[in-house]
C-alpha cells in the first residue's frame, strides 16, 4: 500500500476507525429551531405505537409518528435507499445492526452533545452499545438479563449437583450422559454462546491501539471460551438442536432430554405457552462463572436506538429516546396485554420494578419466588466490554460457519479462533483500513 494512502486512512482512523470518510463527517443537521411542534419520525417493526401515543400525550413540543416497517431487513433496506437518495430519512431507527459498522456505511448522527448531560440517567453498562470512540450515535437501549434455567427434576432424578461454574457444567454433563440425557444445546447456526462465554469472561475481539484497529480472536479469554466448548463436545455432552425449528426446538427441550438453557426475560413467556410435560420442573439458577472468577458476570452487550445521519433534528430525537428508555411512563408503556410482561427496560439502573411481570407463573413451579432474586443479579452484573469493529456483519457470517465446523468436530475451536484472526484481519486490510494483529 502506498504511503501516502495509508497516511490517509489512519487520519481517517483516528475521526471514526473506519476508512470510509463519509461516515466521520459532522451531522449535516439542521440546527435551526422550529416553530410549534417539532415532529420525529420512527421507523421499526416492534409493536411501541403504545409507546408513541403516550410520548405524544405527555409533551406539546415533539410530536412523535410511528411509520410501521415489516421486519429488520426492511427497515434497513429503506434506511439505506433513503440515506442514499437524501431525503425522507426517520429520525430514529428500531437498531439493525452494530453501531461501529453502521456507523462505517455512513449512515448514524453523532449526538454526544445531546447523550452526555442524560448518561446518569442509564445503567452504566448499557452505555458503551451506542458509542464509538466514546462518541453517541443512538440512545443505548441496553440488554436482556443472562442467566440460567435447569429442569431440576431432571438434575435431582440423577442426584446432579446445580452447576455454579462451567467446569461444574461440564462434569454434570458426564454424569448426565449414561442416562441419554445431554446438560445443554448448542445449534449449529448460532455462535452466540461463544460471543457470550468470551464477553464474560471480559474479553472482545476487537480493540483500538493507537490509531488502528487490533484483532485478537487468541486472547485468553477466548482461549478459555474455546476450551469449555471443546470439553462439552468432545465428550458428547450437548445437542445439536436448530433454532429454525422453533416448535421441534421446544417440544426438544421438553422431553427432559436437555437441561441446563442459558436464556433472558424475553424467552420465558415462549417456555411457559409450549412447555407441556416439563412445565414447573425448571429452576432459574445464576449464570455459572468461569472457576477463579473474582467477580460475578454476566455478558450484556447493549443496543442503541439509532439516530440518522440526515434527521433535522437529532437533539429532540434524542429527547425522544432518553424518554422512552429511562422514564416509567416510557416503560410502562410498553405492556403486552395478552401476557402481562413489559418489554425489558435494558437501560434502567433499577428494573426491579418490572421484574415479577417477567417471569410467568407456572414455568418455575415452586422455585418461581426464586426468580426476581437471580434476574436483579443477573441484570445488575452485567459486564459490556464487546466492542464490534466496522466489518462485523461478515466477520459474523463467517463466524457461523465455523462454528457449525467446530460443533461438529470438523475443526477445533481452538482452529475456529484461528481461522477467524486471519479472515478479520485480511477482510480490514482488504477494505482499506488501518489493522494490527
């Protein structure tokens, strides 16, 4: 690469660490005040008309429109025809994708002046999922609590011990495996497991050193997410169930077949509609640690609602935002009525308030009361160091087909770890921008 073009891309690196200079332009912003009511257009698929009706109820300043899209992909799509034709672009987007890498396509509004004076408002973990460089591009969202649930009849029939590390994971895998029983699911399609062993144990695979990007999928945080997965399917202690069949998936775990399920808020209502013969066996139990862990973790890598590069008016979008993630009458909002369960405040310090609404009445039986304790330490444990850089969304493709690869014996995941150093750092280089490791 010649000289003078490198020079130019880590110039570029040291604005927004991507190459692509149009996304580290200022906001091209309307600054001007409006007269009357200002409106604020949301593009997104989930149900939050309640959410807007209420905004709209309680402020005379901002009106908010909810323009309804069919699904993520479509959001997307219409975000990006809209940037590139420069008109008609939303004010805020329901997230589709990392902010880094949205960001490097141009696409985000840099609203740090308008985030900084409310990051009190936050929990502090969700905070990072919306910067870069710490720099906003969207209001953080936050995450779901991550902890686990175990069908205990299963676990006390065999006289197996509650797993409070991985290690304990793994040996009452052996002890479940004579009797055609395995302790967890990892799908061939789905990596997140991996993403989230390494994230807790406080690792990522992306940095920053001095102006360029720095790849480090060998890490030791990795290295010892690899080697538990390594131990749970070498000794054939898992299942290789798809999600893409979800009702197969449920009627799967059911049976008592299957064990031990890392989950969040979000999933119990789907447990409790579908379970039929194992419906009030199952325990939530704390996430298991890695063995010596100092501090109890949990992965929380937050989301951000998005705000876009081309919104005339990024400050009240922001207000908008700030609103519907910190504020009661935000969350409440939020009510399904056909389960009772509110969407789950990632963003609030203290969602204890919305915690008994989460957890269904039957699915825990006896150990329901045993719930909202293991949810607040979940939630209030939560760790986000995961930092994603600009080429994620195809180092992710790539990510699960090693790992269908790994889960099958086919490569180790010590070679997964490899084969993806090598495929992010040549894709960075290939891409123009500034990478070390």
């Amino acid at each position: 690469m010649p000289r003078t073009r490198r020079r130019a891309l880590v110039s570029g690196l040291a604005l927004c660490l991507a190459a692509a200079t149009v996304a580290c332009s200022s906001s091209d912003t309307d600054k001007s005040s409006a007269s009357g009511p200002v409106e604020i257009e949301y593009w997104g698929w989930a149900p939050i008309q309640p959410v807007v009706d209420k905004f709209n109820a309680t402020h005379t300043d901002i009106k908010v429109k909810f323009v309804k899209q069919a699904d993520l992909p479509t959001t997307a799509t219409g975000l990006r025809n809209a940037a590139a034709a420069g008109s008609k672009i939303p004010c805020l987007t329901q997230n589709f994708g990392d902010v880094p890498a949205l960001l490097s396509e141009g696409l985000l509004s840099d609203v740090t002046e308008y985030m900084k004076p409310a990051e009190s408002k936050f929990k502090p973990a969700s905070l990072v999922g919306a910067q870069v460089q710490g720099k906003y591009y969207g209001i953080p969202t936050g995450t779901g609590p991550t902890f686990m649930m175990i069908n205990r009849a299963v676990y006390d029939k065999y006289g197996v011990p509650v797993p409070k590390t991985w290690d304990d994971v793994i040996a009452a895998g052996k002890a479940f495996k004579p009797h055609g029983v395995q302790v967890m699911n990892l799908a061939g399609e789905d990596p997140s497991t991996l993403v989230n062993l390494v994230t807790q144990a406080g690792g990522t695979w992306y940095s920053v050193q001095d102006d360029a990007w720095k790849v480090d999928f060998l890490s030791p945080e990795s290295v010892a997410a690899a080697n538990i997965l390594q131990q749970l399917v070498d000794n054939g202690l898992v299942a290789n169930q798809t999600y893409q069949d979800r009702p197969a998936l449920i009627a799967y775990f059911d049976q008592g077949k299957m064990v031990s399920l890392p989950t969040s808020t979000w999933q119990l209502t789907n447990y409790e509609l579908h379970f039929k013969k194992s419906i009030g066996n199952w325990q939530p139990i704390d996430l298991p640690q890695f063995a010596g862990a100092t501090k109890f973790a949990t992965p929380a890598h937050g989301s951000a609602l998005l705000v876009p590069k081309g919104c005339q008016h990024p400050k009240e979008a922001t207000e908008v935002g700030i609103w519907m993630n910190t504020t009661k009458d935000g969350i409440d909002a939020t009510l399904d009525k056909a389960t009772g369960a509110y969407a789950w405040p990632g963003a609030m310090p203290d969602p204890s308030p919305w915690i008994d609404a989460a957890v269904p009445q039957k699915l825990f039986g006896s150990h329901r009361p045993e719930a909202k304790p293991v949810i607040n330490k979940a939630s209030a444990s939560g760790v986000d160091n995961w930092l994603v850089g600009p080429n994620y969304t195809g180092v992710f493709k790539e990510l699960q087909d090693q790992w269908a690869q790994a889960v099958t014996k086919k490569i180790t995941f010590r070679q997964l770890l490899e084969n993806m150093q090598k495929f992010t750092v040549d894709d960075l280089k290939a891409k123009g921008i500034n990478v070390t490791g």
